[in-house]
C-alpha cells in the first residue's frame, strides 16, 4: 500500500508550493486522499474576494455580513461567500463536510429517506437552467438549447426514456421523456461541470460515477446532490501539451469487481499518478513510475482490468513517434481487492507492446470478459487496428483495418470510446459508429445518415435490449443526432436507430462556445457571433432570443479578430488552412445577408491550444491578416477575389534551443506582440520577421499564454493571461501578478472601452490543456483588487472561454462559456467610472 495522508495536507502542500499539484507531488513514491468526514482546506486567495468596503486589514472579513449585499444567507468560508443551507462542504457551519450518502438540506445533513431528500429528488427535473443577479448585475444564459459535445450517457435500467447525460462545461442533464424536455437536476456540491466520464456503478445500481478533469463524483439520486470522492477541490493539473491531438476529454476510470459486494476503483487524474480506492469512497495515490508529475508515464489516458486474472492495464500520453508504439504498461502482478500488488515505482509494471504498430497513441482499452482476449483501439500512422492479446497479453496482433472507411469522413484515423457487449462483440466509435461480432476482424457501420459526427461514448443496457451513443453536437441548426439509440442483441449488428432530440426550448444549451464576438451595428441591438467546438457556428441579431445562420470555415470555429480600422471587416478560422473574410459585420440587415468569403491560406495550421485570438488584423490596414502558424506568423494581404492565398512566414520564435508554438496574437500600432506555449511573450516591429522576448522575466515561463492586452489607464497598463495567472505592468513599472495563480488559468481580459479601469477576465479554459471552474472577475481600479461577478451561478462551474464588453454600452457583458453557448450581464444601467 501506498502512504496515506488526509486530503487537507496534501492540498495544504499544494498551497505552500504555489504550483500545480504534478509538481507539488513529484518524486513521491505514494501519497493518499481521504475525504470522508473531512472538512476542506482554505482554497487560495485568488479568484474572489468580499467587498472592499467591508474589509478587514488583512482583506479578509470572516463575518457573515461580508457577503449580505445580494447573498442571502450566505456567509465567508474559506475564500468565497457560501451558502450553508445546502452546500455538501459547509454545511450549516463553514467546514462541516456531510458525509458519503447524506445531502445538505436546510443546514443538516440528511439521508435519502429524509422528507426533504425525497422532495428534491420529486422536484429535480423541475429545476430551471437559469442565471442570476449577483453584487454586479443579472447573468442570462442566451443559449442555444441544441446539443454539444456529450462525453457521457447512462439510462435507466428500467425505463428507456430515462436518459442521463455529461457533458464538457455543460455539467450532467437528464431528460425522463426520451428527449422531449432536458433539465438539470440539482447538481448540488458539483463543484466542476466539465463532465468527463459518466458511468455506473457495477456493483450499486443506484449509483453513477461522474468523472471530471478534477476529481470523482458520485450520486445516489439521478444527480440532485454529489459527492467528491475524489478529494480534489483545487483546479486539476494541466493536460500535457505533447499528447497526441485526437486524445481529448481524457477521463480514465475503471472498476475492478471480485464479487457481487467487492470491488476497486481506478482513476488516473491529469499526470497524477494511478488512484485507486478499496472503499468507494476515497482514493490512495500510486506513482507506477519515479519523476512524479513531469513523467509522461505516470500521465495516464485509458484504464482497463483484466476481469479474470485481475491485472490492470493503462495506456500513457507519451509523446508519440513515428518509431515506436504506444505506451501501454500493465501490472505485473494481480491486485486484490486490498489494492495493488506492488506499489514500488519503476517495478510494478511492465511494458506490453510487442505488435502494436509504431507512430500510435491508444485511445482506449477494453477488456473483452474472456480469459483469452483482450483488445485495444490504436491509431498508428495509416489506417487504424483493433490489437487482440491472448491471455492478460504481453503480445497483441492486429486485425484488419479498423474500421472500413465507408464514410469518406477519414473515419478510420480518429479512433475514441471502445465498449465490449460480450461473445465476440465490440464497438467502437469514430467520426461515425460501427459494431464488430469477431473482436474487430471485420466492420459494420451503423450510424444514421443524421447522426452528428464524432461518437464519444455508449451505453448499453442488456435487459432493455437498448444501446445509446452520443456525439458532439447536434450542429448549429440543430439538424444532427446529438444521441443515438438502437434496438441490439449481442452477437448482431444494432439495427432501428432512432435520434432522440437535444433541441428545442427545452433542448441541451451545452455548446462548447470558443468565443462570443459582440458586433455594434449600424442600426438595432447588437449582432452576435459565436464560434462552437464541432458545430460551426451560430449568429444572433435579437440578443440571443434565437440563432440561425450557421456559419464558420470549419466545424470547429475557434479564432475571430474584427479590423480595428473598419469594424464591417471580420476574420473567422478553425482547423486547416481556411479562413473566413465578414466584410459587413455591422451593416448587414440580418445573419442571413452576412457577406462571407472562404480562402485558403496556406501554412496557417494552428497547434493544439485552440482560441480566439490565433488571429490578428493591421490596425491600420483591414485587408493585412496576421496567423499563427505554429512557432511563427503568416503574414497575408486578404485578396480581393480568388480563393487561395499565398502568405509570407516570418521567423519562427524559439525559447532555450526549441521553437515555441504561438497560441495568442496582438497588434498595437505597428507592433505584433505573440504569446506561446512554454516559452513566454515577444514583440515584432518587423510583422513576424524577428522577435524580441517581452513581458516578465520569466522564471520558467508559463505553460501558455492566453491573451495580451493593453489599455491607456495610468500613463498605459498592459495585460498577459496565462495559465499561470494574470500578470500586470504599470506605466514603466514592473510586471507582477495580480489575479489567478496557485493552479488558476486565467484565459482572456476584457477592458472597458468606456472606463480603462474597468477590467474584465475570464478563468479556466486553455483548450485541451486546462479544464477547470471558471468564472468572470472584474476590477475597477485597474487590477489592484477583483471581484467575482459569477459566484454561485452554473457558468461559474465552468471554463470560460471568452468574455466580452458591449461596444458603446458597458451596461453588459457577454461570456463564451464552453460548454454553456453564451450568457449575457445585464448590469441594470450603465455604470458609471469610478
């Protein structure tokens, strides 16, 4: 067994160190979390804060009134204002955490028999997804409700209209009329809505298990109230930024069952190790390799268990190569339901990769229920295998190409979810979904012709004879299958799929949204743009109410820049070369007489942090389009007609031998100033050609660098985001961080163009590398103190991508919220600047 610790050191060790808990961790041979009965630790000082009239000297008013002004009911506990009545962590009294089972209601824990308990369960699907008013002002969701990405799904064993769902940012929904209407339930102590992984327990029927970039969840009632079994409650470790690029949503979780009552958990957090739990309640940390959290090999993306000889498999995000296979690793001994057999690092585990091919990254394992086969889902360079291992394999062999490619998409080359429904039967999902009845030899497609692309996960009921899947999206018109089910019986290909609708107004608002661009137009309320993860996207012309206009280069609209000299003029992007050219952004009568023009610009692959602000426009010059192409820029003059365009590269930008891939551009008079991953910030005044470092003397720089802004406040304030924070020069001062920090990413800043002081950010979002609770700060002194203006609200829970002031009317805020669409700040009239 691994060395135990409560989960308050091991996150008060976390908090001395200042740094994400990989490094905090590293070197450690096994470090446990037990959180049963445990109250939780002070959370950092960062995020939010009570208000500055009711501060004490230390900044820190302990008593109740701090957080009176729009909060009823709530008190300051533990660096935020929480309402006792029926928070799982604080309940009736700041630290007091209810127990696995129990729920807070009215202040007390109680059990699921409690008169209450009951009420809440009767009257979850009633709850309204709805915003709120807070000290600043009322939060609006905008929507739309048609369906994102969902990672998750399980139905009632009983009734096939009783649907549950996860979703990235979106947190869980649950419809009991086959799709007619979707709500949440209460979700309370769901302190992360970036729903990973939803599963159910195989030994208690009533449970679900909710796995998030986080922690562990679990819920006995369909999701009205969590509890974090997990013992995290500080954002998670950042993803690594090298995994291959199809390995998204990573959530390895795994269930070891020895009988009808016994059975272990296994869970891999972000490059944390293996987890496992004999209880079902609490995890001990096991580091199957030294080096901690900065070993690609104790960051895990796929967990299986062998049922049979109860050996445990993982497969690791190391860097993938042309020469060599995937690293998948598996125990070296059987584990028991006391726990690992071997806890040593460097001797517990061997590497078990003899016939899978070179160039690959496994995206997931499943153990197929016989004491002779195993199989996994790889993706080589070329077509993609099913590898089959004999016995608890040490060996694997391939079968033939997996799947046929019969849709054109490239659907072989983008293998996810993998689920075994016994004999011979596999599926496995890809852009599309194909079932296999001799363990991957050969393949049937089965998707509908209106199944959204992109499968992410399945479910399969053998008592109702049902199968769902789910997809990423049900497209910005809401014309795709968002969820798919099937009639099946083991050994024959699902036949009858049936779509069951996410849209509608009471359809899933659970967009993964990149950015919400705020268009002031010549005439009317503002226009709104979206840019959607998987679903093009969206535009609004009457403030949300609906959208239409399905619009974007790619499925996946990440990267908008309007032109700071024409603002008719618009640049949309997404994956691949294409880019997008609005040329009347503001005076079009409608989303639908929008001017767009595609080109292609060559040698404008962006890398894997996908965001807004990959794209620049001249401040001078509205045709003059700046793109990150990895290390450096491709510099075009957008052509008046024609639909390739043939740009210039500049230099690429390296930082200690190594090049360093942009992830965020900005222009300032004849300036472009460039933010990367891993290497820090750097300006150009020669449009790309060379590069001259910027910003903070950097220690070790930042994983990324989100956003750069400026503003003329105080002589000229300039702004850097990153998932280290928000970093903050004066005038001629120094830099120095002045928000986030201590594992919070700080993603975009927004300044008031009506009150300079007044400054916006956005918190916990880097595309594919940090996932975590969000939320919208403001300042008014230009950074020397924040405010949460989201606490308490569901867009709080998650990422926040973007977040944006109304041109001329700083009565409102937008926020692109991935995994919500967009919501909207009313704050009542327009402020004036303090």
């Amino acid at each position: 067994m691994g060395d135990t610790v409560t989960g308050g050191a091991f996150r008060k060790a976390f908090l001395e160190h200042g740094r994400p808990l990989a490094v905090v961790v590293m070197g450690l041979a096994a470090v446990g979390i037990v959180t049963s009965g445990k109250g939780p630790e002070p959370s950092p000082i960062g995020p939010e804060r009570p208000p500055p009239d009711r501060r004490t000297r230390q900044g820190r008013d302990l008593s109740p009134s701090a957080c009176s002004a729009g909060q009823a009911g709530a008190v300051w506990c533990r660096g935020e204002c929480i309402d006792t009545s029926d928070d799982q962590s604080h309940c009736g009294a700041c630290g007091f955490q209810c127990g696995e089972g129990l729920s807070c209601l009215a202040g007390r824990c109680v059990p699921p028999s409690d008169p209450l308990a009951q009420a809440r369960v009767r009257s979850a699907d009633l709850v309204a997804y709805s915003g709120g008013t807070g000290s600043y002002g009322t939060w609006t969701p905008l929507g739309p409700a048609r369906g994102g990405r969902l990672d998750g799904i399980v139905a009632n064993e009983s009734d096939q209209t009783d649907l549950t769902v996860a979703a990235p940012g979106g947190g869980v929904w649950r419809t009991q009329n086959n799709g007619s209407s979707w709500s949440q339930p209460g979700t309370y102590g769901l302190g992360d809505f970036t729903a990973w992984k939803l599963e159910r327990d195989r030994i208690s029927s009533s449970r679900l298990f909710l796995v998030t970039p986080m922690t562990v969840y679990t819920t006995t009632d369909s999701g009205a109230t969590w509890s974090n079994i997990g013992g995290y409650t500080m954002p998670s470790p950042l993803l690594p930024s090298d995994r291959a690029h199809f390995v998204s949503d990573p959530a390895p979780f795994a269930q070891m069952v020895f009988d009808s009552s016994t059975r272990l958990l296994l869970w891999g957090p972000s490059c944390s190790g293996l987890m496992y739990s004999t209880n079902g309640t609490s995890f001990t940390q096991l580091w199957p390799f030294t080096g901690g959290g900065s070993e690609a090999r104790n960051c895990i993306n796929a967990i299986a268990v062998d049922g049979q000889s109860h050996h445990v498999f993982y497969s690791a995000m190391t860097t993938t190569s042309s020469a060599s296979p995937p690293a998948i690793y598996r125990s070296n001994c059987a584990w028991t339901s006391s726990g690992p057999c071997c806890t040593i690092p460097g001797s517990c585990w061997d590497l078990v990769t003899t016939g899978l091919g070179n160039g690959a990254t496994t995206s997931e394992i499943a153990y197929t229920g016989y004491s002779t086969w195993m199989a996994t889902a790889v993706n080589p360079i070329g077509p993609s295998r099913v590898h089959n291992g004999s016995g608890s394999p040490t060996a694997w062999s391939a079968t033939s190409d997996y799947p046929p490619d019969a849709s054109g998409l490239g659907a072989s080359h983008d293998p996810r979810p993998m689920a075994y429904l016994g004999q011979n039967h596999l599926l496995t999902g890809t852009i599309l979904a194909y079932s296999s009845v001799d363990l991957g030899e050969n393949w049937s497609e089965m998707a509908p012709a209106d199944m959204h692309a992109d499968v992410r996960s399945f479910y399969h009921s053998s008592s109702l004879g049902r199968l769902w899947a789910t997809t990423d999206g049900a497209e910005s018109d809401g014309s795709m299958g968002n969820i798919v089910r099937w009639d099946v019986s083991v050994g024959t290909t699902p036949t009858n799929a049936t779509t069951i609708s996410t849209s509608g107004s009471s359809g899933l608002p659970v967009w993964q949204a990149y950015f919400s661009a705020v268009i002031q137009r010549s005439s009317g309320g503002p226009r709104i743009l979206m840019g959607l993860q998987d679903n093009h996207g969206a535009c609004s012309d009457d403030g949300g109410s609906s959208w239409n206009n399905r619009w974007g280069p790619n499925p996946d609209t990440f990267a908008f820049a309007q032109a700071p000299s024409d603002p008719e003029v618009g640049y949309a992007k997404g994956a691949g070369n294409l880019v997008y050219r609005i040329a009347n952004l503001s005076s079009a009568s409608s989303c639908a007489t929008l001017t767009t023009r595609s080109t292609t610009i060559a040698n404008t692959t962006t890398g894997n942090i996908w965001q807004r602000s990959l794209l620049a426009v001249n401040t001078t010059n509205a045709d003059r389009l700046y793109v990150a192409n990895f290390a450096r820029v491709a510099r075009v003059t957008y052509p008046a007609s024609g639909t390739v365009a043939t740009p210039t590269l500049g230099a690429n930008i390296t930082y200690g031998g190594t090049t360093a891939i942009i992830t965020t551009l900005t222009t300032d008079g004849g300036n472009i100033y460039a933010g990367t991953q891993g290497g820090g910030t750097y300006v150009s005044s020669d449009e790309g050609d060379t590069w001259t470092a910027w910003g903070p003397s950097w220690s070790a720089p930042p994983r990324a660098v989100l956003r750069i802004a400026f503003s003329s406040q105080s002589g000229g304030t300039s702004w850097i985001a990153s998932t280290d924070g928000l970093h903050r020069k004066v005038g001629a001062g120094s830099w120095s961080l002045v928000a986030g920090g201590s594992g919070y990413t700080v993603n975009d800043v927004a300044v008031d163009p009506l009150c300079p002081r007044r400054v916006y950010i956005a918190l916990g979002f880097a595309a594919r590398t940090a996932y975590h609770r969000g939320g919208i700060n403001i300042t008014e002194d230009n950074g020397d103190n924040w405010y949460s203006t989201t606490a308490g609200l569901d867009l709080h829970q998650a990422p926040i991508a973007d977040v944006e002031v109304q041109p001329g009317n700083s009565r409102y805020i937008y926020a692109a919220v991935f995994g919500q669409g967009v919501w909207k700040m009313d704050r009542g009239s327009t402020p004036t600047c303090p």
